[in-house]
C-alpha cells in the first residue's frame, strides 16, 4: 500500500494495566478508556476476559466498559481466549442491550508462534489453541462482532529463543482462515530489531501463501528501545496498523523481563511531519500519559511524552 494514513490501536488499558502489580481499580482503568477518546484515539482495547486466576489485573473488564466513555466513531476491542470469556461477554451484551452505543464490538483472540509460550499463556498448544479460537471466532462474527488475531514472540520466545518465521506465516495465515480482519504480529520480548522485523515481514509477505501488507498489523513491545524504527520498517513493507500504548504502559505477564509496548506518544511524534496522518492529539496524550504515570506511581516510559509536558 501506499496509503498515508496509519491506524494506530492503543493497547494500553489492556497491555498496560494487564501488567501492572498494584490493583488499578475499574475507575481508573476506565478513566484511562475515556481520556484516551477524549485525546482523539479511535481504537482502544479495553479489557479482557481471560481467567482472573491467570491474570487477575483484568478481572473488572464488565465494570470498566459500562462505565468508560464510549464514543460513536471509535472502537473497544477485549481480549477473548474461549468460549468462556465469549460467552461471559455475550451475557454483558445482552444485559446491556439497552445502550445506545453497544460496549463492544470487536474481539481479539490471541496465540503465538512457539508450543512453549503458548502453554505459558494459555495452557495449550498452538494446534490446541487454534482449534479452541475456531468456534470463538465463528460464534462473535455471528453475532456481528468483528475478530482480530494476534500472533505472540514472532522473533523472539522468552523460553526457546529465535522463533521460526515460516511458523510465524503458518499460525497468520489459519487465524486469517478462520475469520479474523488482520493479524497483530507480536514483539512480545521487544528484542526485535528492525532488520528482524525486515526478515520476518518478508517471510509472511512473500512465497507460497503470502500474506498482504492490509492484514497485517505490528505489535512492537520496546525493551530495547526499537519499538519506533520497528514501526518504520514494517511501514516501509506497507504495514499501515500499529499497536502502541500510552506512557509505553505494559508487558505480558508471561514474558518475563519484557517492557511495554512502544509508547503511543513515541509513534505519534515520530510520524509527525512525515506526510503520514495518525489519529491522536499528541499534546492531549501526553497529559493523559503523565497522568496514568502519576496515578500509577510508575515512570513514564515516553521519551516524547516527557519531553513534551517539560515544555
Ligand atoms: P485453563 O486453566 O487451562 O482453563 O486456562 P480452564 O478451562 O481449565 O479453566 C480453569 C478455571 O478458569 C475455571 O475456573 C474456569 O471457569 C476459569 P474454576 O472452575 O477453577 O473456578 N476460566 C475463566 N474465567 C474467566 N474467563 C475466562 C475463563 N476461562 C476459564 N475466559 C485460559 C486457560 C486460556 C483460560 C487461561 O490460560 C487464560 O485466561 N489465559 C490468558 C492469559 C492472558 O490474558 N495473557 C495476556 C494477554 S496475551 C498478551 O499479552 C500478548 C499480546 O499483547 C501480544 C504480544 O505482545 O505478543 C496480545
Ligand atoms: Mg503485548
């Protein structure tokens, strides 16, 4: 594509706070939600509906999307591992139908590219896990939500090193099969260099059953300090989605040592000036940034979104 427009999906609340050790309370989280609208972001994961045994931070999802600020022209997807967690919000969705703007419409189901951080995350293989999200994505576009999928460690596994790229392109290509809109490949470790990102692109977009740059998002964690040259050089391969969190809030649970994700404020000051159009008002994130940092006693991790609020 040559398209100069880039969406970017802001994780935050969902990455961010999944990885937090103190408890953030619903009302915080859906403050987070809100500002983040109010900054101008159109796609905010909001939650998710995984096991509170697993990862308990995301326990409170129901309250947070009944009590976030929804807007008409932006979007919440949540995390759904199985049919439990479908399930669990189908009930929300129908206990809420009475709202204006539904409290979701989109889900994403997640996997990865190695046996080993699959089992970590979701207590299955990746051939088990495929099989487990077929009826999760079947069952939510029935209902007329839209599916994304995402592919964890696609350079890097926390627990068996250099990951397969073909694997990588396989596992893309079967959440595509089954119905999902686009797939968010994951830095997970955020060890990825650009040139990494280079190679494994050209892998998923090339040869037999290649993948196309429109269904293709980057996910880039940034323990390195690579998140933005990543974005750049997966633009570079025509990848025009982006995932980015606010302050670079984040981390898995089951990647130890991984930072956040790239930081939203990062991406946007990047990109700026560059002929590419964003969505997000930088100086408006910025304070939301500084401010999810204050409330979480935690560093902001922006470089851009400190050196902004110094001015
Ligand atoms: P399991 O233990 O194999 O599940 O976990 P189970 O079916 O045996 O159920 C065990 C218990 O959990 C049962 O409760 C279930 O009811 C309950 P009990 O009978 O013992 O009281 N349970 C649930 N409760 C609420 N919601 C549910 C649910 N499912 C079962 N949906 C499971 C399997 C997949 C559930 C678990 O491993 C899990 O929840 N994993 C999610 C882990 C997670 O959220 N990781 C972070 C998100 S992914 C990520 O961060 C990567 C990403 O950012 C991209 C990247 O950076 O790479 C997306
Ligand atoms: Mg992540």
């Amino acid at each position: 594509t040559d398209s100069k427009v880039v969406k970017i999906v802001e994780v935050g609340p969902r990455d961010g706070l999944q990885n937090e050790k103190s408890v953030v309370t619903s009302f915080v989280k859906a403050e987070l939600v809100t500002r983040l609208g109010r900054a101008g972001m159109k796609t905010i994961e909001a939650g998710s509906f995984v096991s509170p045994k697993w990862v308990p931070q995301m326990a409170g999802t129901p309250e947070v999307l009944k009590s976030m600020e929804r807007l008409r022209d932006a979007h919440y997807p949540v995390l759904v591992p199985n049919i439990k967690g479908l399930e669990d919000l189908f009930a929300l969705l129908d206990s809420t139908s009475g709202e204006d703007v539904p409290l979701t419409d989109e889900i994403a189901v997640f996997t990865a590219a190695t046996d080993a951080f699959c089992k970590a995350n979701t207590n299955c293989t990746i051939a088990e896990s495929l099989e487990r999200l077929v009826p999760v994505t079947d069952r939510a576009r029935a209902r007329g939500l839209r599916v994304r999928g995402y592919v964890s460690v696609v350079v890097v596994c926390p627990y068996t090193g250099r990951v397969d790229y073909k694997k990588v392109k396989e596992v893309s290509r079967a959440l595509l099969g089954m119905g999902c809109y686009e797939v968010s490949l994951g830095d997970t470790v955020g060890a990825g260099t650009p040139w990494d990102i280079r190679a494994m692109l050209e892998t998923v977009m090339s040869g037999a059953g290649a993948l196309p740059a429109s269904q293709l998002a980057g996910h880039f964690h940034d323990t390195y300090g690579t998140g933005v040259p990543n974005i750049l050089a997966a633009l570079g391969l025509g990848l025009r989605t982006f995932d980015s969190s606010i302050a670079g809030l984040g981390g898995c649970p089951y990647s130890p040592g991984a930072t956040g994700n790239v930081a939203t404020e990062d991406v946007l000051y990047a990109l700026q000036g560059s002929g590419y159009t964003t969505p997000g008002d930088l100086t408006a994130l910025a304070k939301v940034g500084g401010w999810i940092s204050g409330v979480l006693n935690r560093r902001n991790e922006s470089r851009a979104g400190k050196a902004i609020l110094a001015k």
